[in-house]
C-alpha cells in the first residue's frame, strides 16, 4: 500500500501536534498532500505541511479554510476534522454556565459540521471523499466531574456523524468517527495539569484519580500512543476501507464497558 493516497489532498485540523500531527504524518507517508490547521503555526514544520492559521471555534474559519484549499489544489479528498478539547473546568453541573457549554459545543461538533458544510459540496462534485470525524470514548463514558460538557459535544458529533454518512454515502462520500481513549499527547497533560488546578491538588494526584476511573482499568494497560490513532485513520481513508461507512470506531484499550 505504498503511496496509495498519491494524488490525494488531505485536511487535518488540529494537525501540528498530538493526534492530528502523527494522523498527518501517516497520510503525508501514504503519499497525500496535507493541509493542517491550528490557531498558531509550529516553529518547526519539517514535513513541509501546508499550514492555515485558524480558530477552530469561530464561525467564520470553516469558509476561510475552504477557500484557502481550494484555491490552491482545487479538489479535497479527505477530510480529518481532529480539532477539538476539553475546554471546560471540572466540576459539577452546577458549576458549568451557559459559555462552558458554548465553547465546548462550538469546538467540539459545530466545528467539523462548519467545515464539512463547506468541504462537502465539493467531494460530491468529485463523487468522491472521505471525512473522519475525531471524537471520544468519554461521548460513551463520561466522567460528571471531568468531562460533562465535552462529552455531551462529542456525543452530538457521534450522531452527526452516523447521519451525515446516511446522508451523502450514495454521493460517493464515506463518513466515519474514531473514538480514542487515554492517548499520550501534550493536550492530555494540558487536560490533567487544568484539572489539578481546578481541584487544588497535585498534577500526580489529577492523575492518579483519573487513571482510577479509566486508565487503571484499560485490559492493555497503556495509555495509546498517537501513532496507533493515526493506523486506524490511515486505513479507513483507504481504498481497503471503501464499503464501510457510519461506523463509530472506539480505540481504548478495552476500557469501554459497551458493546
């Protein structure tokens, strides 16, 4: 399967660390052209990605984005909307206002439904693509004081992302979600250093009480590693993947308690 995405332009928001970085890499060895996003630009960009600064949670991104693409390659074929985090503090639902919920709600589904919105007419035009939505096993698994907010977001993108498969599979397009669990990436250590903080206790001690409810549970007894996210999206962009679509792919370990 060597270069068996050549020719193929690939969008990956969120691309320049963590998950997004290691799913552009994978692409970009598969022989795609890769466009990532994020609010700032890396200093270093040794793959030579081609790079559009942009907020994922503002409105008016999507159509810049869009524009910016196809203005230069003037097709898209796949489309990886990664962008996305736990924005809100922990707590109790009673500690979450309107803008928690807001935020966590525009990064985490209305993002990719802006993006898709302006990136799909087009692969429809082609009579092909393929979108993979990045979402979390936290949609099925919530944990009330760590994740309320983000996991209600990415839940309304997991139900998105099954109806906009029914939607545009007879036009040629496959839309399918991956759902990983506990991943070594710096946003993870962002996430349990911000809820260290929000608790007034000790990074280990954040640790320790979410590795309790997730991690010290995972059959594998590992956190992934952003590569094996990356494996996963690689194939399913694939033409060895082309008669599956709608499928929520849950990448944990094992921890996930549902069938």
């Amino acid at each position: 399967m060597n270069n068996y995405l050549k020719g193929k332009v690939a969008l990956v928001t969120g691309g320049t660390k963590g998950i997004g970085k290691a799913i552009a890499d994978k692409l970009s060895r598969a022989g795609a052209q890769i466009v990532v996003t994020a609010r700032t630009e890396p200093n270093e960009n040794p793959n030579g990605y081609y790079f559009i600064a942009a907020d994922h949670a503002q409105s008016e991104s999507a159509a810049t984005i869009a524009k910016e693409i196809l203005g230069k390659y003037g097709r898209i074929d796949i489309i990886v909307n990664n962008a996305g985090a736990n924005l809100s503090k922990g707590g109790s639902f009673s500690t979450l206002t309107d803008e928690h919920w807001n935020n966590d709600l525009q990064l985490n589904l209305m993002s990719a439904v802006r993006i898709n919105k302006a990136l799909l007419p087009t692969m429809i035009e082609q009579k092909s693509g393929v979108v993979i939505n990045i979402s979390t096993y936290a949609a099925q698994q919530p944990i009330w004081d760590m994740t309320m907010t983000y996991s209600a977001a990415k839940a309304a993108l997991n139900a998105y992302s099954k109806a906009l498969a029914n939607e545009v599979g007879s036009k040629g397009v496959r839309v399918n979600t991956v759902s990983p669990g506990l991943v070594k990436t710096p946003l993870m250590q962002e996430f349990i250093e911000g809820v260290a903080k929000s608790s007034d206790i000790t990074v280990n001690e954040a640790f320790e009480s979410m590795a309790s409810k997730t991690w010290g549970e995972i059959p594998l007894g590992r956190m992934a590693e952003p590569e094996e996210i990356a494996n996963l999206v690689g194939f399913l962009v694939s033409s060895e993947a082309q008669y599956i679509t709608g499928i929520n792919y849950v990448v944990d370990g094992g921890v996930s308690s549902v069938v």
